[in-house]
C-alpha cells in the first residue's frame, strides 16, 4: 500500500507541475544538444508502450454502445475536416514563410485523439465511452487519415515519404492499440492490472524525457529562427483554442456530456505521437511545433476543463460529479 501511495503521489506531482517540468526539461535538452540525439532511436518503442497501456481496458461492446455510423461520420467530418482547415490556415498565416514550421503545424491538426482526452473528459463530467471511443477509433484510422491529410495540406515542399509513415503509425500506433483492446476483452490478468499505476508515471515522465531529447536534436536549428519561435506558440496557441471552439459551435445540438467528450477528444489530439512519427520521417524544423503544443495542451486542456465542470456536473444525463483536479481516475492513464 506504501508502494501504491508513493506511485500516486508521484503520478500527481508530474501532472500538476508537467508545463513547469517540461520547460525544465526543454532547457536541459537546450543545454545539452546534440548529444541526447541518440535516445531518439528508443521513442518508437515508448510509443508503442504508451499505446498498448492507454487501450487497456477499452472493450468492443463500449465502442458499439455510443458509435453511431451518422454521428461517427459527423464527428470525423469535425475532426479530419474542419479542424485540419484551421489548422492549416492559421499555418499559412503565421508560418507560410516557413514550410517546415508551417507543415509541423498542420500535422498536429491531422493527429489522432490522444488517451488524455478521455482523462480530462473523466474529470469535466462528459460522455467518457464516447471520449475513449473516438481515441481508439482515430487511433486506428490514423495509418491512412493523418499520413493522407498530412500529405495533401502541407507536405508538397517536404521531402516526405508517405508509405514509411503508414508502416510506422501501424506498427507502434494501431497494433499496440489492438493488442490492448484484444487483452481488455479477454480479461486483463491481476499482474497487468497492477502495474497499470506505474506505467502512467512511466509515460508521464518518458513525456517529460521526450522533450528534452527533441530540444536537443532542435539545438541548431532554433538559433537560426530567433524570435520566430512566438509566431510558432501563437499560431499553436489560437489552434487549441479553435480546436475547442469548433466542436463546440458544430454541436450545440448534442447533450452537454458528449459535447464536451467531443471537444476534448478534437483538441487532445496524440502530440507525443506525433513528435516520435515526425522525427523519424520528416525534418528537424517540423518537430517544433510539435514540442510548443506539448507544452501548452496540458495547461490548455485544464482550462478547458475548468471552464466544464461546472457546467456539466449537474444537468440531467450527467455521468457523475467530475473529479477535483489532482485525482486520478482508474479508467485511465495519461499519455
């Protein structure tokens, strides 16, 4: 039980400090440069481990309960639609004269959701099978959608390999995920189940890790942008709040709980991800965007939350009071 408290605690302490952690961690990598580059080559594998522990406990018959062909189809129109056109035009405002900065940017709008949507869709009192359905679900579209969009919006001055990109997002994206659904349906073993707690300190800090080694590898490059890194944090700072706006607008005619499953499931999108796919397969510049949105997606998504909860805990429908911020919800672990 000591050992349970200890891991709790330390899983708290990395959520509620991870903006401060993560800058820290940027300013380390910073320091260090090039020579953390070699730790690129272990991400792919935590990738694939932060996939397979975020799928556990996803069963099918949650998918068939809230997925309804007309609103799926709606709900990726939103997502793969709408929200990649915002990204891509804030992109040619603030970073056209930058096609690598500006497709970093367009390729975190074509990301699939990422599992912390479901976590803050827990604690602001949404509509959590329908969170956790739409993360799987984009999860396994993304060998096509995020590579195809990707290519389509911003890839066409990139040196960009479109096929490497699929093999990659299915061999440490889709089959991990599947792997978790496949093992949740047959029973998550006692073992697995109790190394669940761990492996969300795992991921939080291999998160933490991940951005020191890309500041690094980014050394060179951020000397020559200059202050060209504010354009960078505005334009990704109005795509997170355009990425909660948009479902918001679009939807109005939802219950408030699958409303606010759908914001979060549109602006938590799968940034980790994404940087590990974009460093293997597209050049350096690309990846900062990628960095800044990993820092700002927490504190954003918190303030989205708050703005939430108290509008959703008490309507009729609601699925449960939300969790004060700092508790950990047992459905699920941070990616």
């Amino acid at each position: 039980m000591m050992g349970d408290n200890l891991v709790a605690r330390v899983d708290g302490f990395l959520a509620k400090h991870f903006f401060w952690l993560g800058l820290l961690a940027m300013g380390i990598g910073l320091w260090i440069g090039e020579p953390l580059s070699p730790l690129q080559g272990g991400t792919p594998y935590f990738l694939a481990f932060t996939m397979f522990t975020g799928a556990l406990g996803c069963r099918v018959q949650d998918f068939r309960r809230v997925l309804e062909p007309g609103k799926v189809m709606a709900i990726l129109a939103l997502m793969y639609g709408a929200t990649p056109l915002a990204g891509w035009i804030l992109a040619r405002t603030f970073l056209g004269a930058e096609p690598q900065l500006m497709a970093g940017q367009v390729f975190a709008a074509v990301l699939p959701a990422g599992i912390t949507a479901s976590v803050w869709a827990i604690m602001a009192g949404g509509d959590v099978p329908l969170a956790l359905s739409l993360v799987v679900l984009t999860t396994l579209l993304s060998g096509i959608l995020t590579p195809g969009l990707f290519g389509l919006l911003a890839a066409s001055q990139l040196d960009f390999h479109l096929w490497g990109m699929v093999a990659d997002l299915g061999k440490v994206v889709i089959l991990p995920v599947l792997a978790g659904v496949y093992i949740s349906e047959r029973g998550i073993p006692p073992a697995l189940q109790r190394m669940r707690p761990g492996a969300g300190v795992l991921v939080k800090g291999g998160m933490i890790l991940i951005m020191a080694v890309y500041a690094g590898i980014l050394t060179p490059h951020l000397a020559q942008l200059g202050w060209g890194v504010i354009k960078v944090a505005l334009g990704m700072f109005l795509q997170f709040i355009l990425s909660y706006l948009i479902p918001l607008a679009l939807t109005r005619k939802l219950p408030p709980q699958e409303r606010i499953a759908i914001a979060f499931a549109n602006a938590v999108r799968n940034i980790v991800g994404g940087t590990i796919i974009a460093a293997a397969h597209l050049p350096p510049l690309v990846v900062l965007p990628l960095i800044v949105g990993l820092l700002l997606q927490n504190p954003m998504s918190a303030a989205a939350y708050r703005l939430f909860k108290s509008n959703c805990a008490n309507l009729p429908g609601a699925r449960g009071a939300p969790l004060k911020e700092g508790d950990r919800p047992a459905a699920k672990e941070n990616q």
